[in-house]
C-alpha cells in the first residue's frame, strides 16, 4: 500500500505525500498571488502560509494520537514514526492557531489570509481521498453486493490489512464532494475559508456511516471523531457570526 511515485537518491515520495505535495503548492501559488494583489510583501504572507502549515501538521498529529490512543500506548515508539497517521480535525485548529500567530507576527491581515487559504482547504481535502485510496487508509465499510448500488458509490477495494471486499467507495464519493465544496466557494467573495470548513465538517460527521473504521463511542452516542467534527463545525459557525459581524455597517448617530 502507498506505492512509491517518485525517488531521488534514497529519498522516496510515496502516493499519499504526493497528493498532498500538489494542493500545497497551489496554496503557497494563491498565498503569493493574494500578497502582490495587495501589494504587500510575498515572503511575510508565505511565512504565515508556512507557519500554519507547520501548526496544522503537528495538530493533525497529536489529534491522531488522541484518537488512537489505545494502539499507541501499547506501542509507544511508533509515536515518532514518519509514517503515522494524521486527523484532519487537529489539522484544522492547529492551522488556524499558527496562521493566526504567524500573521500577527509578520504584520500580516489575519482575514485576506485566511480568504487566501480557502482555496487549499478543498484541495488538500481532495488529495487526502486520493492519497487514502491509494494506501487503502480512508477506506469505505462493507456494503452486501456490488449490484446492490451504482457503479460509482462502490468498488471492490481493500482494507489495511489487504483484505478486499465490497465497500463504499468513500475516497472517491468525498473527492467528488471536495470538487463541489471548491465550486461554491469559487462562487463566493468573502468567508470563503468559513464556508469551506463549514461544509467539510459537515460531511465528515455523516461521512462516518460509511466508513469502515470503527470507532469506541465516548460521549451521547457519539465517536470521537464525530464529536471533534460537531467542536469543529461550532467553531466554524462562531467565525461565520463574527465576519458578518466585522462586515455589518455601523451606524453612526447625526451629527448636532
């Protein structure tokens, strides 16, 4: 699983770094863009772009331990490993907290930046189903018979372990949803980063229906990853209140 695309040397790019490595490239592209369109300094705007980059990484990480920590406590060294997994969730709040600090740090506007990484929350969500599917980690639970559903939703795939079954076909039906959440938000002028993460969070909580990866129930029913999506899309609605908020005109009393 994970097949090696490129190599340089002893260094190998596999499936899943590669289709994450695309979006971020296109995200660093707009960053640049969005900076000389507003005339200011490209190399603050990608250090911000960078910072959240980093903070969204370490959070996805510590968000997957968390959420795993059962198979990790009986195997703590593969805590450090480069391999491990990620959780989008942490990837979502570390991003915003660095990029946050980043700008505030680099003098850069807080809201054009994050209108600026609107763009990449789509993508990167489109080339984490294709990189899953390619290393069979966002693989869909099993459905009876193929016949049973259209072509498109199932597909004979594996699992981790290589065991192949009929399953949703969950990375391509959320790689089509990432198209479409990229298609609204390319016909809106402002919260587009909102919007984007609003919709992502969305899905993701029905999205686990047809998952094939169980998860222990911890709190009203819920999974954790369901209830990080349900923090997750309250946040998200809490930003949404305050950019209308920011954007509403203030009424100024006459002048005597």
């Amino acid at each position: 699983m994970n097949p090696v695309i490129y190599r340089i040397g002893s260094l190998e790019i596999r499936a899943f770094a590669w289709a994450l490595l695309i979006p971020l490239c296109i995200g660093a592209g707009v960053l640049a863009y969005s900076a000389r369109h507003r005339g200011e300094r490209v190399t603050r705007w990608l250090d911000a772009g960078l910072g959240a980059l980093i903070g969204g990484v370490l959070g996805a990480r510590v968000a997957y331990l968390l959420l795993e920590w059962r198979y990790y406590a009986l195997y703590p060294a593969q805590v450090w490993s480069l391999g491990g997994g990620l959780d989008w969730h942490g990837a979502a709040f570390g991003g915003w907290v660095s990029g946050w600090l980043m700008c505030r740090l680099r003098s850069v506007p807080f809201a054009p930046f994050l209108a600026a990484c609107a763009w990449s929350v789509p993508l990167l969500a489109f080339g984490i189903q294709v990189g899953c599917d390619a290393a069979a980690c966002g693989y869909g639970s099993k459905v009876r018979t193929l016949a049973d559903y259209p072509a498109l939703l199932v597909t004979e795939a594996p699992d981790v372990y290589g065991t192949l079954a009929p399953r949703w076909n969950l990375p391509l039906i959320s790689a089509l949803y990432a198209v479409l959440v990229l298609a609204v938000i390319a016909a809106m002028r402002n919260t587009r980063f909102w919007v984007a993460l609003l919709l992502l969070s969305g899905y993701s909580y029905f999205a686990n229906n047809l998952s094939g990866q169980p998860r222990a129930t911890i709190f009203a029913g819920l999974s954790a990853d369901r209830a990080l999506d349900v923090l997750i899309f309250a946040f998200v609605l809490c930003g949404l209140l305050r950019s209308f908020a920011a954007r509403r005109p203030i009424e100024r009393s006459p002048v005597p």
